[in-house]
C-alpha cells in the first residue's frame, strides 16, 4: 500500500471504515486519474481475512460530494450501514475520463448521441481488469474471483456493467445495472442481452419513471427498454438470479441511486 494514501475524511462523518486513494491511474488509452477504495470496518481487525469487492462506475460521484459533480451516492455509508448487519465488502470507486465518460462507457459509437464518440467500452473494460484491478488487488486483502467481484454503475455506468458482464465473466461474477441508458446505443445492449452467454452470477436492474422529463420520448426509451432488458433476462432462465425494480416517481440522480443502492449491494453481495 506504499503509493496509496489515506483519503481525508469530514470531521462529522458517521462512516467507520478506510477510505484511500491512488493517484495516477491510467494506461495508453486512458487518462490518468486517482482511484478512491473504500475498506470496511473489520478489514484491520482480522488480519487473515479477505473480502469481496464492488468496482463503481463515475467513482467521483460514490463517496464524497466534494468531488461529485451531480451528488454523491453514499456508498460508504450504505457499507458501513450493511457491514452493521454483517455483508461487508471493499469498494472501489474509479472516475470518469470526464468528456471521455461517453467514449469510455459506450461498447458502440453513436455520433447523433449529444457528447457524440463513443465505443471505447472493450478498452476500458481492458483498463479495469488489466490494470485497476491488479493494483487493487495488489494493495488490499481482496477475493479476486468472480464469484466475489460485483461491477456496479448508473446510466451509461449501468451500459458499461451489463458490456463488463457479459465480455468478462472471468472477471466480474455480478452486475448492478441502475437507470441504463440503454436508448444511446441503438439496441446494441438489448442485443447483447438476447445472445450472449449468460454468465452464472447475479444482477441487479432498476429503473426510474422519471428519467428524463425534459425530453420525454427520452424518459420513455428509459423505462421501456429497462424493462424489456429485464423481460430478456428473465425468459432466459435468470430466475431468482435477477432482481428488477421499477420506481414510476424516481429521477435520473444521484439521490435515486443511493436511495436503492442498499437493496441492490445486499442482493448482489448475499443474494438476500
């Protein structure tokens, strides 16, 4: 852990475990960028045990507001909170490339899409095994297995979870896929949901009503193809493996996904 260092925590904060960060992350397609891991309460305590690990999408968003630039998820609270009731895991927050988020997120171009670009999604998954994921791994006392590896994200995030599942299932055993922005790639995602193997892990989708109200053939596309994603993965024999839920009030924030990010860690981490 000689290169990580600790994150600086508000003196009001209720969150019991470590927060650290490493600078510089990056490889030749990617800016670098600093890598925020969050360890739980125990990890000190009991020297010889390793734990499961949550990769977040948008990491500048996940655990601290001041450097969120739409809210913060609360995801060492939602831990800490969880770890309280015995599910404890480490969780990994890595950045966005900011005007890159689009090409970066997006297993398709779509130059009609507002930021334009896109279909570096291969590339980054790349950069998350190959090189995020051996540098967390290398650190802390991790499970690397897939059977203990949950990739998590919201909007384009949610596109690139389902494009880590499917491509990686080596890698990355579950998927929290959150308010999919799925209308950016011309039903390339739902595509992918329809033909390629099904690895054996869990998911978690959800969707918001109110995705999009300013653009509201957008804010449909939402709900709609969320749930024909869903639908997909449940015919193909998901089972109880899948978990969907459907929020007809719930915007396209923040303040949404942290509201149903304990529900989607606990099925994802226990199944529960």
């Amino acid at each position: 852990m000689s290169d990580w260092r600790p994150y600086p925590r508000r003196a009001d904060s209720t969150v019991t475990g470590e927060l650290w960060q490493l600078d510089g992350v990056g490889d030749a397609q990617h800016a670098p960028r600093p890598v925020l891991v969050w360890l739980p309460p125990s990890y000190h305590a009991d020297s010889g045990r390793r734990y499961p690990v949550v990769y977040f999408h948008d990491g500048q968003n996940v655990f601290d507001a001041a450097t969120s630039y739409s809210g913060e998820w609360g995801a060492d609270e939602t831990l800490t909170a969880l770890a309280a009731q015995g599910t404890e895991a480490i969780a990994v927050g890595i950045p966005n490339g900011g005007d890159r988020r689009f090409h970066e997120y997006s297993p398709v171009e779509n130059t009609d899409y507002p930021q334009g670009g896109g279909g570096g999604a291969d590339a980054y998954v790349a950069f998350l095994t190959g090189t995020v994921k051996p540098a967390v791994d290398a650190a802390f006392r991790t499970r690397p297995g897939p059977d203990d590896t949950v990739v998590i994200g919201s909007s384009m995030g949610g596109v690139i979870s389902l494009h880590a599942w499917l491509t990686r299932p080596g890698v990355f055993g579950y998927a929290g896929i959150m308010s999919p922005a799925f209308w950016t790639n011309r039903g390339f995602s739902l595509r992918q949901a329809q033909q390629a193997p099904l690895p054996a892990g869990r998911v978690w989708v959800d969707i918001g009503g109110q995705e999009s109200p300013e653009f509201p053939d957008r804010m449909r596309a939402y709900w709609d193809e969320a749930h024909t994603f869903a639908d997909t993965l449940s015919a193909r024999g998901l089972g109880e493996r899948l978990r969907f839920q459907a929020d007809p009030d719930a915007p396209h924030h923040e303040s949404a996904w942290a509201a149903r990010l304990p529900a989607a860690l606990r099925f994802l981490l226990t199944g529960r």
